[in-house]
C-alpha cells in the first residue's frame, strides 16, 4: 500500500490510522503490534486486545460493513459463557466457528463476497448449526464449496475443513462441490503442498474439474430435503460437466 499509493504525508496518516485488527490471545496480540511497528506504524492502537465476538451484533451499522471478507476463523474452540448474549436468540452458541459465520454474514455489503475456512463439523451439525446455515443460504448464495484433504493444517489440527466461497444480497439457488484431491505423492500423514488450483482462478478449477469426478452440483432443493446438511458426497451424482441438470 505504502509503495504504491502514499505520496504524501496526509496519504500516509490516512494509510496509519487505516490499518485495524482485533486479537483475543496476549502472544499473537503482541506479534502483531510488534510486527506493526516493524512495517513504520508508529503507534498501532488500533490493533486491539479484544474478543471479536463481544460487541453485540444489533451495534453493527453501515459503516462497519466491508465488500470483501477472506479468513480463517478459529474453530475447534469454545466461548467463554455471556458472549453469545451479543447475537440474536436463533443463534446463540459458544462455538467459535458459528459465531463467526454469523458476523461475517452481518459484516458483509450487499454484493459483498466472502471466502472461509470451515470445519466439516459446520457442514453437518443440526440444531443452531441449521439455523445458521438457512440463514446462509436464504441471505447469501453460497456458490461453491471446495472439500480439503485431511491434514492441511497438521499438525496444529487434523480437523478436516472446507472452503465456502459466497456473495451476500442473492438466495443460493445451487451449489457447486469440488473434493479436492491430495498433491502427487503426499501421504496423509504429511503437511500437503499449497493448494494450488484453490489459489488459482476459479474458471481453471473448473476446467480441471470437467475432466474427473471431483466435481458435482447441489440444487437448494435437494439442501432443503437433507434439512441443511452440507455434507454432501459424490455417491452417484457423476460427473459435472458445466451442463444444466
């Protein structure tokens, strides 16, 4: 940002007080700060020490929201008592992960796109995990979902996880899979190669996807039947090859 576009001295206050964050932890709190100040932010107060997750979501208004949303929120992990009295009754839980959908979902503009790691725990769970997903998909079209391969993050967890692509402002009408496979020659026991496809265009990732059966199309209709189950497998849908139905 600086070597492109701070030409001036205002530019560069502007740049100063445009770089914001919220950590929980004390470690990875002072990382940051530290690594602010590395970078010439000279007084990162705006990087907080602070749970996300506290401020109650009704307090969210227009300027909070945002058009792009790429993340890794924690999961696994549970919230200390209290801190889902921030979110509607439907979906108070002390799961992390679902929070996070939740306020993601409230952060994003109309027309705003959001990319997500999610644990498969997300995909099949019932009760509030349901809720939120109806929600998901009645509010936002969740257009793609790309299946990890066990171990992507061993070894800090060996949770398999899953990539949601969606855009707020339009109900999902379809949704497409696609099981990503592991590298050439990796065991499962290994820390797999960047996904490269996943980082690569979508248009290529379905081109490559046209020729196997890692690919496959969900209709809402059939999400609906399944009572919100995202956790759908392959088991004798074929192969999508772009085609209607």
């Amino acid at each position: 940002m600086r070597k492109q576009y701070v030409k001036s001295a205002a530019q560069e206050a502007r740049l100063q007080e445009s770089i914001r964050g919220i950590e929980k932890k004390p470690m990875p709190h002072l990382l940051c700060t530290t690594n602010m100040i590395l970078h010439e932010i000279e007084v990162p107060s705006n990087i907080r020490h602070d749970n996300a997750l506290v401020r109650p979501l009704r307090d969210y208004g227009p300027k909070d929201r945002v058009d792009v949303i790429v993340t890794n929120p924690p999961f696994g992990g549970m919230e200390e008592d209290g801190v889902e009295n921030s979110f509607p009754q439907t979906f108070r839980t002390r799961e992390t992960a679902d929070l996070f959908l939740v306020l993601l979902m409230t952060l994003l503009k109309p027309g705003g796109r959001a990319a997500l790691v999610l644990p498969d725990g997300t995909l099949f769970g019932e009760g509030v995990k349901t809720r939120i997903k109806e929600k998901l998909l009645e509010e936002c079209n969740l257009h793609t979902i790309v299946r990890l391969p066990k171990g992507v993050f061993s070894p800090y967890t060996g949770i398999k996880t899953n990539l949601l692509f969606f855009e707020r402002g339009t109900p999902t009408k379809t949704v497409w899979y696609y099981d990503h496979p592991y590298p050439p020659a990796t065991r499962a026991t290994a820390r797999p190669s960047p996904c490269a496809s996943t980082s690569s265009r979508r248009e290529e990732v379905v081109g490559q996807a046209q020729r196997n059966d890692q690919a496959w199309k969900v209709s809402i209709e059939d999400i609906k039947a399944r009572s919100y189950n995202l956790d759908i497998k392959n088991r004798g849908r074929g192969r999508w090859t772009g085609r209607s139905g």
